[in-house]
C-alpha cells in the first residue's frame, strides 16, 4: 500500500537505500564504479534467416512491364516471365535492348535438342554481342528447369552481354554457374519446335521481341512470294513446225 502512495521521485532513494544495505561494501563500491552497473546489458540482434526468391507468376495479364514476348519465324509468341527479383541487373539488360530492337530479326543460331536453345547474337555466330558493356554474373539457386530463361556467358562468368538460352529440359549442373532470370510461361510449344543445329540449316528466326507493356501487335513473317508468274503461254502446249 505504502508503494502506491509514494511518487515515483520518493521511491528512488528508498530503492538505493536498501541496495546499500544489501550489499557487502566492497560490492557497493564496485557497483558505483562500475558504469554498467546501472544500465541493461544490450540485446543481441537475431541472425537474419535465409533469403527468400520471389514465386513465378503464371498469369500473362500480370505485371506486363517484366513480360517478354518473343514472335518467332514459326507463327508462335512466346511469353516469358521475367524475375528482377533474381536478377536486376539481368533484367533490366534484356529489357533495354529489347526496347532498342536489337533482338528483332536475330536467328536461333545454337539449339540441341533435350538441352537448350540460344539466341541473342546478331551476326549468328555466338560470338557476338551488344555495345554495352558485359553484365558481373547474378548467379542464384533458381534451378534450371524446362523453360527457363538464363543468360550465356564466355569463360568469364562476368561476360554476359546479349545472348540467352532457354531449356528444353530440367538441367541442375547450370545452377549458380549461369544467371537465372525467368522462364517461359506460354508458348513453350513454340520453344519445341525451333529448328535443331549448331547452326541449323533454317534457323528459326526473333521476327520482334518486346515488353507486354508496351502493347505491341504480334509480328508474322511475310509470306514467300511465287519464284515467277504463272501465264497463259506457260499452260499452252507448244506448237511444232
């Protein structure tokens, strides 16, 4: 009851009064030297947990400024998830050429089958790139699974430039060796059926890449036109002498 009626200004030394008693001297005269003695002992702050890689969102109408659409010589559009999450930097590279048409009209020029697919080297030698300088690898534990989207590299790991692959297959040996940054999320059909060969022999064709946001039509290829006119002579039986 006593304690409820003091003010708290009351209470202080009647608590450092009966401290002083408590203690043996030699302890009071620690505890007064002692800056710690009146203060908390700081808490240790917890170990952070390990990182969590955000989920791949299947649905197309979803975030269409990280959508990449690929119009391929084959008729198909192909639509990939693109993960900033993974890989900014990545992401961002694809992209800014995608939006500068650098893809447009570059061949598949390496694709073998039950591996991958490899685009993104305008001379179609797969030595080529773009006049931006290479990427530092952004290697993550994304696994390489069938329709995964993952940049090339030479034998630098920081010589990413233009070039990426997509999986056909699951392929675990890639991970953490080349950069993960999406995977194809409609239109793996059209993946499947680029044309084999290292190069082939008639490469599939990038008609036009672009980012869904920007809301451009699909890109067809022109149709062949006839090698020469078919007349009426042409159909006429020819006439002896």
């Amino acid at each position: 009851m006593l304690n409820r009626l003091l003010a708290p200004s009351a209470l202080a030394p009647l608590a450092l009064a009966a401290l002083a008693f408590s203690l043996p001297a030699n302890a009071q005269d620690d505890a007064a030297a002692s800056p710690a003695a009146d203060t908390a002992a700081p808490v240790a702050d917890a170990p952070a947990g390990p990182r969590t890689y955000a989920a791949i969102d299947y649905d197309i109408t979803h975030d269409p400024e990280n959508i990449l659409l690929l119009d391929l010589s084959n008729g198909r559009r192909v639509a990939i998830r693109l993960m900033p999450d993974w890989a900014p930097n990545h992401v961002e590279r694809i992209k800014t050429l995608t939006r500068q048409g650098f893809y447009d009209g570059v061949k598949f020029h390496r694709v073998i089958e039950g591996f991958m697919a490899q685009t993104g080297d305008p001379t179609g030698t797969g030595r080529g790139g773009s006049s931006l300088p290479d990427l530092k690898a952004e290697f993550n534990p994304m696994p390489h699974l069938r329709g995964t989207i993952s940049m090339a590299h030479a034998a630098s790991d920081d010589s990413a430039n233009s070039q990426f692959f997509i999986t056909f297959y699951p392929r675990f040996s890639l991970d953490r060796k080349y950069t993960n940054f999406g995977r194809v999320i409609a239109g793996m059909d059209a993946i499947d059926a680029i044309q084999r060969g290292e190069p082939p022999a008639n490469p599939t064709v990038v008609l036009q890449a672009s980012i869904a946001a920007d809301g451009k039509p699909q890109a067809t290829a022109a149709p062949a036109a006839p090698e020469s006119a078919i007349t009426a002579d042409m159909l006429n039986a020819p006439q002896s002498n």
